[in-house]
C-alpha cells in the first residue's frame, strides 16, 4: 500500500483527543437523558457505581461517581429501565465511550429481568441447577448431536474445528430454529430427536451471536428443562460473552462461543498423537521399572511366605510333635512303672501263697504211687509206698503204721 504524504498523520492520543473536543463541543452530549434496561449494576467499595445500560440493539457504559451516589434515592436492580443523567465522553484508556452520570432513576420494572430471577430461584431450588449433578464430558466422544441452524455460523465454527481437532467423531446435525416465535417449539423437538439416537455421547446446543433479546429463548423453562433431563451430557454455546442464560446454566458445561465449545469437546489429534509418541518413548523404562518393582514384590512375598510358613506351620507343628513326645514318653514311663509295681505285687503275692514258700518252712507234700497228692490218711493203707516232696528234693518211703486223728 502506498501512502500519500500529502495525508495527515496523528496518533492515537491525538485522535482521542479529537474525538473528545467533538464530544464536549456537542450540546446535546453535555447534559443528556438516555432510557434504557440496566445490567451489571455494582456499587464498588470506592463508592463509584458501574453499570451498562440496554437498548434494542446497542449498549452503553456508565459511570456514577461518589461525588453524585448521595442524590440517588432509590436505587434500581439489574433489568430495570432506568432514565441515565449525565454526559457523554471518550474513556481514552479503553477507546470507548461511557456516559458519565449524576443522576439515575429507575423508571421501569423490568418485569423480563425479574422474572427470570423468579424462574432462576425456582429452578435452583429444585436443583436444576447444582453442580454437584454436572456429568462429566466424554474425553473422546464417539457420536455428537448439534442442536443449531444448519445455515448458521455456529455450525460452520463447529465442523471446521471437529474437522481440525478430532475427525473421528460422529457428528449428526439436528436442525432447529435459534431464535423467533418457533425456536422453543423446534428446540424441544430436536431434544426429542435425540433420544432415538443410539450411542450418543453428548449434545451441542450452539448458536452465532446476536442481541440480548435473541437469547430469551434459552431462559425458557421447557427448554432449560430439557437440557435437565436429558440422558446425556449436554453442552451451550450460545454466542454471547456476557450474559448468561438458565440454559448455560443447567448445561453440564457452557461457553460463550460455539468455538470456545468445541474446543473444549473435540481433543486436539496432535496433541494426543504427541502425548502417544511420548509414552512410546518412555514405555521400555516403565515397563523394566515395573518388571523389577515385580520382581522384587514377589521375592518380598516368597520371603514372607517362608517366614509364614515356618512360624504359623512349621514351627508350631515341631512344637506339637515336640510336645507329643514329651507327652507320650511320660505317659509309658508311667505305664511301665504302674506295671512294674502291680508286677512286684503279684509275685509277693504269688510267693506268699507258693507251695514252695510252705515247704521252706519245714512242710512237706505226700503223694501216692501214682503221683496224686495224698491230703488223707484214709487213702493209704500200711505198706503203701508213699512220695515226699521237700523244698530241695524227695524221699522215697513205705507206710507203717497209719493213725487217725479224731475230729
């Protein structure tokens, strides 16, 4: 490009300053009135108040300083319509223009803001709302349904990022009105579409941007219910960067933007592709890490196992036997001495009553020629021969002479 000197060159303190020469020399800016709905009203501990103030299609920034909060009376909530006094003039550290206020009165009741705010309570209380509930968002989704106009913007953003990050998924586009009288009616149906949908991830409810009043659709409450209850995760990019709406809010995830949307839905390959090469990298460490953590693991368990073994088995079992033994060596000691006692009472008495024991004492046992022990002198006759057995031998002898003892 080709530049003509002859043109005059300023900078860009200088065109501010310009810009803001024109402003004060305009009348109708110095002392102005301006209608619209309030929005992000906050009052700062400096004292000053920041607020934004809504037209159809436009907005302004305002300014109330400290200087001028004592003259407000009443002061108004977000989604009131307010009546701004004040001037106009370049914010030069922002490029921007605000009206610098010094005086604002709420003149409407913002009944759309405010019942928002009754719907938002309502449903929060129910917990529509709680994050607590937020399903997680697949890692690598399979099949993704896109709720949105197939001639939108939105659209176009999502399938050239999903072509760029993550090819491999499904997408299937479920058309439907964004904003209009229908748009409630088509968003429910294509809410509906969905749940015939086999194996899939999530749901993407996108929109391009648009005015403020586009986005009433999404703080209907058939709508944030469906995304409620839907049997699977559901994510909003609605397109716009400062409001937010009840649908974002019941979504498991949401964004300003389509794009912000599918970037945090569709991985990145070459990041994953990377992260792969890296893993393969360092795989064989791992994996010899791991070969010796096992193996010492295991020699830590056939040590312990040993250990175990001898002192809850081994152990215990050679004190048992051990045991045992002493037991039963005890008990045949004891058996053989009760024997041996009962033994050397029997013979005491066997040699208390022995014939042998009697004859020691002088006696004597007769027997007849025939061996028979003769215990009467009935069964003899004089001249029987007649055998006396003594304690260390026998004598041979006849009868003489036999006399009877008389009873």
């Amino acid at each position: 490009m080709v530049f003509n000197v002859s043109d005059p060159i300023i900078t860009v303190d200088e065109m501010t300053a310009i810009l803001h020469d024109t402003i004060s020399s305009t009348k109708k800016l110095q002392n102005i009135s301006v209608r619209g709905e309030l929005l992000g009203f906050k009052r700062h501990t400096s004292g000053h108040s920041y607020f934004t103030i809504l037209g159809a299609e436009t907005r302004v920034s305002c300014v109330l300083f400290r200087s001028n909060a004592a003259s407000i009376i009443t002061w108004p909530v977000d989604g009131d319509e307010v009546l701004v006094r004040g001037r106009v003039d370049i914010y030069g550290a922002r490029g921007s223009y605000q009206i610098y206020a010094t005086n604002l009165f709420p003149i409407g009741a913002g009944a759309k803001a405010r019942a928002k705010e009754i719907l938002k309570n309502k449903l929060a209380n129910e917990g529509v709302f709680d994050l607590s509930k937020k399903r997680p968002i697949p890692l690598f989704p399979e099949k993704i349904a896109i709720i949105t106009s197939p001639t939108g913007a939105a659209l176009q953003d999502v399938l050239k990022i999903s072509s760029l990050r993550f090819p491999a998924t499904n997408l299937i586009i479920v058309p439907s009105l964004m904003q209009g009288i229908d748009a409630r009616k088509e968003i429910l149906i294509a809410f509906n579409k969905c749940k015939s949908i086999v194996g899939l991830s999530l749901i993407m409810l996108v929109r391009g941007g648009g005015n403020r009043d586009d986005l009433d659709i999404f703080d209907d409450e058939s709508v944030v219910r469906a995304i409620h209850v839907s049997s699977v995760p559901v994510i909003t990019g609605l397109g716009h960067q400062i409001d937010i709406t009840l649908s974002d809010l019941a979504a498991d995830f949401s964004s300003p933007t389509p794009s912000g949307v599918a970037e945090r839905v569709f991985p990145d390959i070459r990041e994953l592709l990377q992260y792969l090469q890296n893993v393969g990298k360092r795989m064989p460490v791992r994996i010899l890490l791991l070969v010796e953590r096992l193996n010492d693991n295991i020699k830590f368990r056939q040590e312990s196992l040993m250990f175990n073994l001898f002192k809850g088995i081994i152990e215990p079992a050679s004190d048992f036997i051990e045991n045992s033994y002493d037991k039963l060596k005890n008990s045949i000691t004891y058996r053989l001495e009760n024997f041996e006692i009962r033994l050397d009472s029997m013979i005491s008495e066997l040699n208390s009553s022995s014939p042998l024991n009697i004859l020691s004492k002088g006696y004597s046992v007769c027997k007849d020629k025939n061996g028979k022990t003769v215990n009467s002198v009935s069964l003899l006759s004089v001249g029987s021969k007649i055998l006396l057995e003594l304690r260390n031998g026998s004598i041979e002898a006849t009868v003489d002479k036999i006399t009877i003892k008389n009873k």
